[in-house]
C-alpha cells in the first residue's frame, strides 16, 4: 500500500504503527521537500510514480480536507483500486464534484473521515484503527461511526471474538461509499458469517442498508448498534441533514427498519457483544 500527502509527525507515527502491525507499505507519495527514502520507505513525487514503481493497489490518504477530492483522484487516476482518505470536514462540493469520475475509473474510496479498513487475518491495515481493536475472526463490522466502533472492536477482544473485516465509511455527509455499498460484498464474502453494523445519530446510511438487506439479499445475521434513541425525532447532525429531512433520519425510524430487515437492534455496546458471544 502507498500512503499519500504525509507531512505531519502524527501521521509518520502512525505509518509506523501500520508497518508495524504487519502491513506492508511500499511507498511514500509527498510533493513536499522530503528525502528519497523515510524510515526506509521510498517516497515519490506524485502517486503515477509511485504506482509505476511498485505496483500498489490501495493508498491511504492523509491530505488535509481542502486536499482530500483531488489527492483520492489522483490515486484513481493513477490506477490505485481502493483509497481510504482520513480528514474531517472535506468539502461536500469537492467530493461531489470528483466522486463519478472515481467510480468510473473502478475506484472503491472509503472516507472521507474514515478510520480506516483492515483484514485481521491478513495482517492488513489501511488506516488509524488501533490495534488492540484488530483479530481475524468471522464477523464483519462496518460503521459510520469510528469512536463508538473501537469500543466494540475492544470489547469483541476481550471476550474472544474477532472481524472477518473491518469497514469504517466515515461520518461525512457524502462520501465515496456508504453502508449499503457494502451489502452485495458482505453476502459474497466467504470469511464472513455475520454482520455488525454501528451506525451514527443523523445520516440515513442506516435507513438505506435495511433496504438493502432486502433488495440485494443479505442472508447473514446483522446486529446493529443506532445510537441517539433519546433524542428528538427532529435532531440533525449537520446542515446538510436538515436540508435533507431530519425526521426521515431519526434513530427509532434507523431501528424500525432494521428490525423490519430482519436485523437484531440493541441498545448498548455490552448488550452486543453479550448477543455476538451467545451466537457464534
């Protein structure tokens, strides 16, 4: 994997926190003032370069907001196949306005605001996921929400269990994919038997998987986490979510239409992982 627009000491540590877990990251992309090599990574110009020169198929991207849209296209265009970006608050009209273009090279793009991805058992690691959240096991867990998804992640550790895969979409209000994306991979995936989804108070990612659980077929047991039960039924999260419609979102109608879907719904982190221990 490449990681790309790496400038801050922070993001350097957690490369070597991503190498370390087992990764291997084949490059460096900065059009800053940098040396050839970095902690012996190779660092390249530009992400055409860099792909040319070792062949990477995914790229993590730490470009700040403004950035994001035009570093993630530069990484498709470059032939990169999936891209996780990391900044909050990207622009909205920015990854509007270079989100088709992307899905037309065949570019999957997790993010913005996005933790990451990772494959326990592969030692793979795109991302700022904290390794004490990571074990191969057989059930996947996708989130838009990163904070409350390390707790689970934790927690599954701690009482044996483990994640066939680790997807977090991130909580932007438009973003490169979003939860339902996910429901024809998750129903094809081998290694995954089950599903746990953590969703977000505001947005309507929720909304829109329990529809797909239906449309596409997803046959494997989903339990999923809803927080924001005791809010009003009008709160919204963003502006853009008001504009939206923020009652269409709410988190009992998210819960309604899971349970419809056939997907178990609780009301806590302990409770989710006591019901993951019961069915293994």
């Amino acid at each position: 994997m490449l990681v790309q627009s790496l400038s801050q000491h922070h993001s350097r540590h957690q490369v070597e926190t991503i190498r370390a877990y087992g990764t291997n990251v084949v490059g460096i992309v900065s059009t800053e003032d940098a040396p050839d090599r970095e902690n012996g990574i190779p660092v390249f110009r530009s992400c055409t370069e860099a792909v040319s020169a070792t062949h990477a198929a995914a790229c993590v991207t730490a470009a700040p907001p403004e950035s994001t849209a035009d570093a993630v296209l530069e990484a498709a265009e470059a032939g990169i196949r999936v891209v996780v970006s990391l900044a909050r608050n990207v622009p909205v009209h920015d990854t509007v306005r270079v989100l088709r273009r992307i899905r037309e090279l065949g570019t999957t793009w997790i993010g913005s605001a996005s933790s990451g991805l990772a494959i326990p058992s592969e030692r793979l690691k795109l991302g700022w996921i904290p390794d004490y959240c990571l074990r191969p096991g057989n059930v996947a867990l996708v989130s838009t929400n990163n904070a409350l998804a390390e707790d689970v992640g934790h927690r599954m550790i701690a009482a044996g269990l483990g994640q066939s895969i680790w997807i977090d979409v991130g909580n932007a209000p438009v973003k490169g994919t979003r939860l339902p994306d996910l429901v024809p991979f998750l129903q094809r995936d081998n290694a995954t038997a089950r599903v746990v989804l953590i969703g977000s108070a505001g947005g309507s990612d929720e909304l829109e998987f329990a529809e797909a659980i239906k449309s596409e077929g997803l046959t494997k047991p989903v339990a999923a986490l809803v927080p924001g039960v005791s809010l009003p039924d009008t709160y919204t999260a963003t502006h853009v979510e008001s504009l939206a419609g923020g009652t269409a979102m709410s988190a009992s109608r998210k819960r309604a239409a899971l349970e419809a879907a056939g997907a178990s719904v609780y009301n806590s982190v302990g409770d989710l992982v006591i019901a993951l221990q019961a069915t293994p």
